[in-house]
C-alpha cells in the first residue's frame, strides 16, 4: 500500500510513526515533509497548501489513500479536488471544514444542534465589539474567527485588555483576514479536554481524552500558543464523560454539518471545557490536534491505518471495533525556538540527546542546512514524547530528554500533566 502524508509537522510526523507501526510495508510519501518523517517516508518539496500540486502528485505516485494533515489545505479545498481525482482521502471538504475555519459557523451550527458552548457575539466594527465586551464583563474572551494559526484567541482579565485585543484584531489587522471578524465570548470555568471522533459523516469512533497546554509558561502563565504539550490518559475523561460528550455534542453535530449539505469524513476534534452543567464545546477542529496526537497515537492498540482506509474508501466504520489503547501513560512536552509565539528565530543548529526506549522524539519545525547538520526551522520544533507505566515516570523521561536537547534559546515547559501530578498527590 502507498500512502501521502500532507504536512510537515510534529502531528504529521507522528501520523507517520503510527502508519508505520500500523503496517511496516506501507509505502509512504510526504509533502513537504521534515528531517523527521525523511526517516519513515520519501518527503517530497510541495507545499502543503498547494492544492493543483499535490493532487497531481497523488494521482502520478498513484497512492492507495491521502492523509491531511494541517486545516489550511482543508480549508483550501483539497479533500474535494482529491475526490474530484477519485483519490481516497482521510479529510473534511472545504464545507465541512468551516466547523473550524469559521468560529461563527461553528457556532451557528452549535445552536442548531443545541450543542452546549459558551453564549458569543460576532463583530466586524470596534464599537459594537466594545459594547458587547462592556455588556459580558470580565473575564471574557475574545476570538478572530478565522484561521489564526493558534494566535487568535485571547483570554481577557479585564475589560481593558479585552478593548485593547478587540482593538488589535479589528482596528489594527493584527491577524490579517483571520481577525476581520471577532467573537466576543462568555469565559468559562474549568479543566479543558480535546477529544478526537474519527467520522464517516454518520458513524464515529472516539479516541481517549487528552488535555493540551496552550500558554507559554508554567502554571498556564503568559499567551497562548499552538501548545506547549499534552497528555493522556486524563483522569478526569472518564469513559462515562466520552459517552456523554458522544450523545450531546459529537452526535449532533454531525447530524447538524449533514443537515447543511456539509457532511464531516475525518477527524472531528472538540476542545471542551468541563464545567458544573457538563461538558461545552470551546472549538472545533477539523483535524487531528497538535500537539495531542504526539501523545495520544503512542498510546493507540488499534490500527489507526484500517480506520483511516475505512473512512476513505466510504467502507465507513460501522463494523468496526471501538479503538483498543495501552494501559500506559504519555506526557508530551514542545521545545520551542526563542521568540514563540510571535517571532520564532530560526537556523540554530539542534543537537539531539541518544534517544532511550521510553521517549520518542517527533520533529515539527527542523530542517537541514547546506551542511546537512539539523537546525531550527519554525516555532514549535520538537516534541519529546515520554511513554511508561506511570505517569510520573512518562512526565520525568519527557522532561529529561527535553533538558537534553540543545538548541539556542529554547523554550518548554516542565510541568506538562501539572493538574494529573496534583491529581494524585491530593489521592495520596
């Protein structure tokens, strides 16, 4: 079988492991690719948003299916023109994908399906944001509803700060198009979990719930950013919590985005907050997160190849099996070059660390110099991946080969999993 992995980051790096561990005789391709996914598969220099390139390299290496990773080719159109080929795809069309493309879509449909989220607001002009801030009070969020590359969305403390991120967006074009329109949001309390569904339209598979860490610095301090790391299993996502979150948002959501001629084929991610009324949806995701697939796939039993095939091929999965995963643990934690979020230096030489047997190290924003020596070449650039029967001992090896890595100016967090270690010293 052949296969093309579309992207080049840690997720899709990650997705390439799987697939391989899935079934070692696969042939696969990426495009672009990293230095990372250059060990499991041939990386060909197409850019993942160049939709005319990449079918037509699809159609000439004639692979067996595709995979999208990232949500702007998505967004571009590149599931439908695959399928315009006939080329099996795992992957939202363009419609479908405005479930995360566009923040008032999604709620839209939300409100259709009486989906449980946050009360918003959507605005195109600083005075009736500002009105709609002044009338929701502090704390309050505010969020672009486009595609900001995890930058758009802005936890307020105060009605100032949320002026002034209402301002920046709309006045100033901080975040280009993805900040023309703005949703003032209602702040809600409690833990966040991200739960990933794998879809034929109809019939779903839920994967195990897994907690992301999107601010800069330890204890949830300073901005967010695509996610500084993650980890699973999280007590707190129970199975009766993935039942509940199956029935009251997965389930009508789908029905919902079939309803609007949009019908979801993919991975359907909902960040939820767990909140005193249950579980809301704070977003939706028209694919696999990063950096929760680092951490979740390590911990995947079951063929994640098959699924993808079944979804692809319009099988669909309804004779299949619900995921089977390993009883351990894994504690993943983001290296990240000086300047993240907002302006990530690149070019610094990396020297990695001898890889041991419970760590696996995912690459996302390296590439190779002229002298072909490994250097960064994004803003998140690494993922260590800790894996054992603990979850302190998963958090320790992450953490440790994190400290080991060499690159200059590099930034992580050594408290990923912080709410679980706090979890079970109260347990104890």
């Amino acid at each position: 079988m052949k296969a093309l992995i579309v992207g080049g980051g840690g997720r899709e790096h990650a997705l390439a492991w799987k697939l391989k561990r899935d079934d070692p005789t696969i042939e696969l391709l990426a495009a672009p690719g990293n230095p990372g996914i250059a060990e499991l598969a041939r990386c060909v220099a197409v850019s993942a948003t160049d939709v005319t390139r990449i079918v037509d390299l699809a159609a000439q290496e004639r692979v067996d299916l595709v995979v999208v990773g990232p949500e702007a080719p998505l967004a571009a159109g590149l599931a439908d023109a695959l399928c315009g080929r006939g080329i099996p795809v795992f992957g939202p069309s363009a419609a479908a994908a405005r479930i995360e493309t566009s923040k008032r879509f999604a709620k839209e449909v939300m409100a259709d399906a009486g989906v449980p989220t946050a009360r918003a607001s959507h605005h195109s002009e600083v005075d009736s944001a500002r009105r709609a801030v002044a009338d929701f009070g502090a704390p309050v969020v505010i969020k672009a509803t486009g595609l900001a590359s995890g930058k758009g969305v802005v936890v307020c403390e105060s009605v100032a700060q949320a002026y002034a991120a209402v301002d920046r967006m709309l006045r100033d074009g901080a975040l280009g198009d993805a900040g023309n329109e703005i949703l003032v949001e209602e702040f809600m309390e409690g833990e966040e979990l991200s739960l990933f569904a794998l879809t034929d339209g109809e019939g779903y598979l839920t994967m195990i719930p897994v907690q992301d860490h999107k601010r800069l610095f330890a204890g949830d301090a300073g901005p967010n950013t695509g996610g500084m790391g993650a980890y699973a299993p999280v007590a707190v996502g129970t199975d009766a919590l993935v039942r509940q979150a199956g029935a009251r948002i997965i389930e009508p959501t789908l029905a919902a985005l079939r309803e609007r001629g949009a019908s979801f084929s993919g991975l359907l991610y909902a960040g939820l907050m767990l909140t005193d009324e249950g579980p809301k949806v704070v977003e939706f995701n028209c694919r696999f997160g990063d950096p929760e697939t680092q951490a979740i796939l390590p911990l995947m039993r079951s063929s994640l190849l098959d699924a993808f095939v079944a979804v692809a091929s319009g099988d669909g999965l309804s004779g299949m099996d619900p995921f089977d995963w390993s009883e351990q643990f894994a504690v993943t934690t983001v290296l990240a070059a000086p300047g993240y979020p907002d302006a990530p230096a690149t070019g610094d030489r990396i020297t990695l660390p001898e890889q041991h047997g419970d760590v696996i190290v995912f690459h996302a924003g390296t590439s190779r110099d002229r002298d072909g020596a490994l250097v960064t070449a994004g803003g998140r650039v690494l993922a260590a991946t800790g894996v054992a029967a603990s979850f302190d001992v998963a958090q320790r090896a992450s953490v440790e080969y994190a400290e080991a890595v060499q690159f200059t100016g590099k930034q992580y967090r050594a408290d990923i999993g912080w709410r679980e270690s706090a979890r079970r010293a109260r347990a104890t």
